[in-house]
C-alpha cells in the first residue's frame, strides 16, 4: 500500500498544460454563465433572503454548483486569477447567508418545505448534494488558506454526525457521495468521527428492510412534493408580473430500448439501481447506476487504505475485474443502459446504445486511482490513462463550451454538442478532476517514488528532504518522457516507472546511459472482452543513488494496435476497434465514405500521419477498405467538434 508523503503539483507543459489552461480561462466562467442563466445560483440567494422568485431546476441542482464551487477552487490551486477568486468568493458570501444556523444547506426544501429535511433520501439526494458541498470546502481552504467555505462544510459535515451517528439503514443516500467527502474530511482534518460515519453509512447499505415498498413510498412522497412544487410555480408566475418565459435546456439525446422502462423498474425496486440490493461486502457484481457504483467502491477503497483493512481487498478486486472484462466499453465507458444510466448484463454492450455517461467514467477514474495506492498494482492506472484520454475527455469539445453527456461509441447521426443540459452533472465535473490531475502523476513514501502517469507537471514532496520531480511528457500523441530531480543531497531511492499495457518495445536512458531496471509486474486476474490487457501494465523499477539534476528518459514505441472485439459482445462482436497508445480512435462521416459503416478494414494498410487543424500535434491514422477506398481514423475524444456527424469506432477487419 502507497502511503502518499504531503506534496505539491501544478501542470508545466504539454498536452494537459494547454488543456487546463482552457479550463481556468474558458470552461469555468461558461459553466458559471450557465448555472446563472438555469437560475441555479439564484435558488440560494432566493434561500438566503437576497432575491425574490421562484427555485428552478431539480431537487438535486445544488450539486451541480458545489461542483462547479470544488472545480473553482482546484483551479485557484495552480491558477489563480483575480477574476475567478472574485466569483467564488461571491458565492461563498451566499452561502453562508443560506445556510441554516445548524449547518443544514439544501435549497429545495429550505425554499419549498420549510423545516422538511431527509424525507426521501433514496430519491432526493440531500447527502449527495452536502457531500459535493464538503468536498468543495476542503479544495478551496487547501487552495486559499482561507476558512469561511469550509467553515460552511464542516458545520454540515457536524450536523451529519450529530443526525446520523446511529442512524438505521435507511437513512441512506440513494446517490453515494457523502462517504467520499467525509473520508476527505477525515484525512484533511484528522478527526477520525467524519471517517467512523463514512463507514457506518457504508456499512448500513443494503440493509433496508423491505427496500420495494420504502422506495415506492419514497418515490409516491417525492413525485408528490415534486407536483406541489408545480402547482406553487404555477401560482407564483400567476400573482407576479414577470412573464414566466423560463425553461431548462433539453435532456441528452440517446436511444432507448423497448423493455429499458420495465428494466430500469426492476432496478429500482429490486435495490441493484442504488447498490441496495445487498449489504455491501456481499456485492460481488457491477450493477445499478454506474456513477453511484464507482461512488460507493471508491469508498470502499479509500477507507480500506485508510485503515490499512485489506480484509474486504479480495472482493473489491473481483469487483473491478468484473466491470473491465465483461461490462466495460472498449472506450473504457462504463453504464452501458439509458435509462438507468447503468450496467446492463455481461457483454451488453451494443455499441449505439451504449450510455457511458462522463460522469461515471470520471467516478471509475476516482476508483482507479485509490485501488492503485492501495494494492500498488498498475493496472489501475493503466485504466485511469485510458478512461482519461478516451470515455472522459469526449465529454468536452475543444472550445470548452460544448459537451457531450452520454458518450456512445456508434451514432447514424443526431448527437450534438451542447452548452449546457437540464442535469449539467457532467461539465463541472471534469473541470474539478482535470483541475487536479497534476496529484494523480506522482505518489512517494520514504525511500520509493511512484510515476503513475505522464504528464507534463512538476511535483514537489518532503521524504526525509525536499524533492521536485519534474516531467517533460510528449503523450498522448508522442511515447517520448523525460523525468529530472532536484534534491537537497544524494538519496538511495527506489523510482517506479509505469509501463503502459500497451507498450512492446521501450527504452530507458538513466543520464544518457542504458540502465538495468528491475520488473513488478502486475497481479494477473484475466484478459477482457473489448481488447485490453491491462494485466500487461508493470513496474520499471530503477533502484540506485539518485542526486540532483539526474535525469530519466523514456521513449515507449507506440504501435498502431487492433483491438478485438469480444464474439459476445452485443452488435460489435468480432469487430475491431483501432488505439494508438493510450487514444482510442473513430471514423466520422466527415472526411470518410458514405458507406464506411459497412466497410471491412484492410489491417495491412494503416499507417500514421500527422494531424492538422483540430488535429494539430495528435496523429492521425489513415487505412484503406478491402476495396481499396480511404478511410481516416482520428481521436475518439475529438469526435462532434465539426458539426453534425455520423461516427463508429467499431469496423469490421478482413480475415
């Protein structure tokens, strides 16, 4: 298990530079354009007495702006601008205008119910939304050094404790979050109480008594309460002169099956929906709502790692296991239904209908990245860098103000860019981890330093001296690293490199001189049906005295790769999908036949090219069909930028 010393990280160059540059610069203030224009700032002035009207948007739309809140912060972290720190520090002074005098912050009931609190706990996500809250405090205290947001979190945290120390089951949330941010808390603050309550909600999932009739009677109480909100709405424009010309922007386009809606009630009512089902260390399969399943199994992770229990390792491995080898994408997507926004059976995974909502590929990322601390396994990472490159940055499109929700791997058409959506879960969502992927690179104990992922960053930790690991990284499009330290005085260390499952032939350079390198490898659990190995991920370990200025390249060969799909494998089996090193690529309708859906892929024929225009340092992969006609693969991640396209990353390859 990695023990991570206290450090410091900013992104310096490369891909990621450039990409979280467009975040602190662009994404953010149209995120917050946004939250304004759907009125879900508005919701807490009206709570806090500053502002009169009427609550727009979901129960849960909070959420949504303590996320933006959390990505804010961890951008003020590394990037700091007077006119962000202006934004934030006028929503924090809502805030605290609207929260209860004992730390109750919720505004669909403070403004519609009163004193009605944990009603419908299963539908109406109040814990999840505190839970974002306390997330959002501890970034911003960590990047300011100032104490009111936090303030406010910890007053909401304390009344969690004080409510639910020995609460029963089914004060449950039915959206895992809250136990993520309350082992956050834990570990900033050191108060073991917030960590204790994290278990005990852990521990109370699945075993709700009756959990069919308490979630109908939860479902009938809020859907309720939700038509006595409309009818309110509906008085208030009507005795107000302000015309009510308000709506929400329109759901994300997807498919849905004809039996989805009986499936989604079987779901639900049976507990897998919410990972009700069964207590959880009796959970042995992926199932429900994918982002609340990576939600509640992060936990699980964070608390085993935390207090060094590895009892319940073995199953939350299988766990993992399961999901990548038979209900994962080849996009590293998880939650292939609509609908339920979840997992469907083993090998349902129809390439057109597929969900693979952003967020849920951002949760698994969260779940990667504890397993990989905990067990030390690469592979984790391994999936983390995929998930990263693929399923979550296609929820963005290069201008940073346009996104995708639900991410498909096959579509005739349709799908659209969108500035925002009724559940905006997803935008503030992938600025807040992308804002902090600079911690994900590098891990360090004492004598031992992990490189989990290359990205251009400098990190800086304490391990017994100062250290600063700078990376100059040419990823995605190039395999070429190089790694400098700078240390107060020689030091025997061990420095773990990760080898990507996906490399062959690499070569490692330890001051210009080839260096004989040790090998972890991996712990082997089984192949996968969409054509990734990540058992094949291991360790380079490079175990010497290392001093000031030495410095490491590496240069990973990066060869054009075909990754089969398994025969059980709805609508895809058989078909082939084409990566080059950690990017998975598609053919758009642009730029390729009419017909290249049907085409068959001549393997022999593809060759690397250079991107130009959007594609501009990322290569791109030019092939031909069987009979002979050009067809142009370019980044999955990249597919929707230039307008209204069909797309496939499956094609079938000849024999």
């Amino acid at each position: 298990m990695i023990e991570i010393l206290k450090k410091r990280s900013k992104m310096t160059n490369g891909f990621w530079a450039d990409k979280l540059g467009l975040n602190a610069e662009v994404a953010i203030f149209h995120q917050w354009e946004m939250l304004e224009a759907t009125r879900c700032i508005d919701n807490f002035r009206i709570a806090a007495g500053m502002k009169e009207g009427f609550r727009e948007g979901f129960f849960f739309a909070d959420s949504d702006a303590y996320k933006w809140l959390d990505a804010a912060s961890r951008i003020l972290a590394t990037i700091p601008t007077a006119k962000l720190l202006a934004v934030v520090d006028e929503f924090i002074s809502i805030l605290e205008k609207a929260q209860d005098e004992d730390g109750y912050l919720y505004t669909y009931n403070q403004i519609h119910f009163g004193k009605s609190r944990w009603q419908n706990l299963q539908i109406e996500h109040e814990f999840y939304c505190l839970g974002h809250l306390i997330e959002a405090g501890i970034s911003h205290i960590q990047a300011s050094g100032e104490d009111r947001l936090f303030t406010i979190a910890k007053k909401a945290a304390d009344l969690l404790v004080e409510e639910f120390w020995d609460a029963a089951p089914k004060f449950t949330d039915g959206h895992e979050e809250i136990e993520i941010a309350l082992i956050k808390l834990s570990r900033f603050t050191g108060i073991s109480r917030y960590r204790e309550l994290a278990k005990r909600m852990l521990e109370r999932r699945g075993k709700i008594h009756g959990y069919p009739a308490h979630f109908t009677i939860q479902s009938l109480r809020s859907a309720g309460r939700m038509n006595t909100v409309t009818a309110m709405r509906k008085q208030y424009y009507k005795t107000h002169q302000t015309k009510n010309d308000f709506h929400l922007p329109t759901h994300n386009k997807h498919l849905i099956p004809r039996m989805m809606p009986l499936r989604f009630a079987a779901q639900a009512l049976s507990g897998r929906y919410t990972q009700q089902h069964k207590p959880l260390v009796e959970q042995s399969e992926p199932v429900g709502h994918a982002v609340r399943f990576a939600y509640l199994n992060t936990a699980a992770a964070m608390l085993a790692r935390d207090e060094n229990d590895k009892s319940d390792l073995s199953r939350i491995k299988k766990l993992w296991q399961h999901m990548v080898t038979r209900r994962m994408s080849v996009s590293g997507g998880i939650g292939s239904l609509p609908l339920t926004e979840g997992f469907g059976r083993d090998f349902e995974l129809d390439p057109e209908v597929v969900y693979n909502e952003t967020c849920a590929a951002l949760g698994c990322m969260l779940w990667d990245h504890e397993m990989g601390l905990l067990t030390e396994d690469p592979k984790y990472d391994d999936l983390f860098e995929w998930q990263l490159y693929n399923a979550a940055s296609v929820g963005i499109g290069i201008d940073g103000c346009c996104y995708f929700y639900n991410n498909p791997l096959t579509t005739k058409g349709g799908y659209k860019r969108k500035a925002w959506y009724d559940i905006p879960c997803c935008p503030s969502n992938l600025s807040r981890v992308w804002a902090s992927l600079a911690d994900h690179a590098v891990s360090a104990r004492s004598d031992e330093i992990y490189l989990h992922h290359y990205l251009g960053c400098e990190v800086e930790f304490d391990a017994g001296q100062k250290i600063t690991l700078s990376i100059e990284s040419r990823f995605p499009g190039e395999g070429r690293v190089r790694v400098r330290l700078k240390m107060e005085k020689p030091a025997q260390i061990k420095l773990n490199l990760r080898k990507p499952a996906w490399v062959e032939r690499y070569r490692l350079l330890v001051n210009g001189t080839p260096f004989e390198f040790g090998i972890i490898c991996s712990d082997p659990q089984g192949g996968t049906a969409c054509g990734l190995d990540f058992d094949a991920s291991n360790w380079l370990q490079i175990d010497r005295t290392f001093s000031s200025d030495d410095e490491i390249e590496l240069d990973f060969d990066m060869p054009i790769r075909l990754l089969k799909q398994d025969e059980r494998i709805t609508n895809c089996g058989g078909k082939v999908a084409v990566a080059h090193g950690p990017l998975l690529y598609c053919l758009e309708g642009i730029q390729n036949p009419a017909s290249f859906e049907q085409m068959i892929l001549a393997p022999g024929t593809l060759k690397i090219v250079d991107g130009e225009g959007l594609f501009k340092g990322l290569p791109v992969i030019e092939g031909k069909s069987t009979m002979g006609e050009k067809l142009n693969f370019t980044p999955y991640f990249l597919w929707g930028n230039r307008g209204n396209s069909v797309m496939t990353v499956l094609i079938n390859e000849r024999v």
